[in-house]
C-alpha cells in the first residue's frame, strides 16, 4: 500500500461511519446515500494518480493536488452533474 493511500486511511479514522474499499493502488470511498457518488483515488506509481468522482476522473502529478481533489470530492461543496446525450457525457460541476 503506497504513502498515499495510507494516509488517506489513516484520515479516514476520524470518521468512522465512512464506508471504503481498499486495495494496495487504490480507495473507494462510498457514498451514504443514492443521492452521493463514489470517491476514488488511484496511486498509479511514479508520483502519478487519478483522482474519479462516479464517471468522472482527473489526473495528477502532484500528490498534494489529488489529496486536495479527493478531499474535495468528500466535501459537502461538491457536486457532480452528469448530462446523457446518445453517448454519455460526464461533466463535473463544484
């Protein structure tokens, strides 16, 4: 399990009702209800992650930008707005 995602978990701690999947590149933070999205964060190796809200996803280069993007995705202030067309189009709107 990569730094990364360590301190993550170890964040987490504070809030114990917050459901996650975990592997040794990766955490799922689910929603609490159907109206939330899942949260995820990739450690890709090489100082490179991806940060996904549902469909939607970012990549990074920088460690501090994605926990700030994950974190971000935890948040209260964020929303996700998905608009589907013949072929899906995933939009993210904070």
């Amino acid at each position: 399990m990569s730094k990364t995602i360590k301190e993550i978990v170890s964040r987490l701690k504070k809030y114990p009702e917050a459901e996650y999947e975990l592997n040794a590149e990766s955490i799922t933070v689910n929603p609490k209800s159907e109206n939330g999205f899942p949260v995820s964060l990739t450690d890709n190796g090489n100082g490179n992650f991806t940060v996904a809200f549902d469909f939607w996803h970012e990549e990074f280069d920088n460690e501090n930008d994605a926990l700030n993007c994950f974190a971000f995705g935890l948040s209260k202030d964020c929303r996700l707005k998905l608009t589907k067309k013949r072929k899906s189009t995933n939009k993210m709107d904070c």
